[in-house]
C-alpha cells in the first residue's frame, strides 16, 4: 500500500514530447499529467499545461553533403544520439548580374531590383527568397518576395522590390545565388539523410535540427549546417 501524501514520479528527458517554441521565443516541453491509481481503475482529470523550458542548444559543425547523380546524402555525427532530428532545406540558383531602377511615383518610395540568374525557372511571382550576393547588398540581400520572372533572348530574370528610391542605371557583375526560404523535409532518427535532387536547382543548402512538434525553422534548435553545395 502506498503511503499517504503526494507522491513523486520522475520522467526520463528521454520520454519527453518533441521540443516547442513557445509564445515568448523560447524553447522547451509542453507537458501534462493525470493521476492513475495502482489497479489503473480509476484516473485523475488532465493536470494544466506547464512549458518547461530548456536552454538553447550549441551548434555543432558542419553537414557533409554527398551529390551522386540525382541522389543527395546529408551526414552529420551527434555524440549526444538524440532521438531524431528535423531536417531543412534551402534550394537556389546562381547570379550573373544585378540593376537597380528606381520606381517613379511610387509611394512609399520603392525601386525594382532585376537580377539575371543561369537559371530562373525554378521560381516563380510570389515566392519567397533569400538573396546572398556581392554587389550592392547593403540594398538587395536578404529576405523578398518574388515580383515577376521573365525569360529574354535564353536570359533569365527575377524582379523584386526594395524599400527607397535607388539606381545603378547599369547591369553590374556579381556573384552570388538567390535561394528558397528554409523548408522541412524529414525527420531521420540516424546520422544520415537521404532525397531527390529537384530539377531546375543549382545549389542546396542543408540544415539539421534538433526535433520540434510545429516543424518550424529555427536558429535555436539549429545544430548542424551546410554551406552553399553545386548540385552539378
């Protein structure tokens, strides 16, 4: 017979649900708990939710990236052998040349930034990118949206906006690639993970996360990268 008076349970950090990212930006378990009685005849009501938070995690090194013919293989070590791990990816194409042209009228004041890229039919108007290139990124790196893409004379062409009323006049020489936005692709519970080349992509990036329940992109739960990988 158990004696009377709470009793203490320990749950193993093993036996934890998947990490979340809560309301406040920090990260952590969504728990909650009923009592059972020892024949299991008879159960307490659910207990509240608590978030019990847990300090961020270090990150780890680097993905080792394997292309071979239209397979990709992403292999990273872990000494700690979590239970699973979320795996993101970032898709993109290289650029050639970037031009900067104001947009007369507009309000507030904006300019249309036309990037000519090797390949441009892996995108499309509404998309959202991420630009990495040489020239000019004070003004054209970061995060946009896709405004329209166009094909002239077998050249391929992203359009997008930037707050300001900017311009270069003339295509400048660059370098650099313009990619996807992170997106989850799996959640492997090895070292080792496996997919598809997409057709019309020239580099890949890789990411490799602790496992979260919402599967949402995140530099807290980061641990493993990759840097821009050729597809070619």
């Amino acid at each position: 017979m158990a004696k009377g008076g709470l009793q203490k349970a320990v749950v193993l950090k093993d036996d934890l649900p998947p990490l979340s990212i809560f309301s406040d930006g920090s990260i952590g378990h969504y728990v909650r708990y009923r009592v059972v009685s020892e024949d299991k005849n008879r159960y307490s009501s659910w207990s509240p939710t608590y978030e019990v938070k847990v300090p961020g995690f270090d990150y780890l090194g680097v993905v080792d990236v394997n292309i071979s013919g239209n397979s990709i293989v992403a292999v990273w070590g872990d000494e700690y052998n979590r239970p699973r791990y979320d795996v993101f990816v970032r898709w993109g194409n290289t650029v050639k040349k970037v031009t900067i042209t104001a947009d007369a009228g507009s309000s507030p004041a904006t300019s249309t930034v036309k990037m000519e890229m090797h390949q441009a039919h892996s995108f499309a108007a509404g998309d959202t990118i991420t630009v990495s290139v040489a020239n000019q990124q004070t003004l054209v790196n970061g995060d946009f949206v896709v405004d329209s893409v166009s094909e002239q004379g077998g050249q391929y062409f992203i359009f997008y906006k930037i707050p300001g009323l900017n311009n270069t006049g003339t295509a400048v020489p660059t370098s650099g690639e313009i990619t996807t936005r992170y997106t989850y692709h799996g959640t492997p519970a090895v070292h080792t993970y496996s997919m598809l080349k997409l057709p019309l992509y020239e580099v890949i990036h890789i990411d490799v996360q602790v496992e979260g329940i919402e599967k949402v992109y995140s530099q807290d739960l980061l641990i493993y990268d990759s840097p821009s990988v050729p597809l070619s």
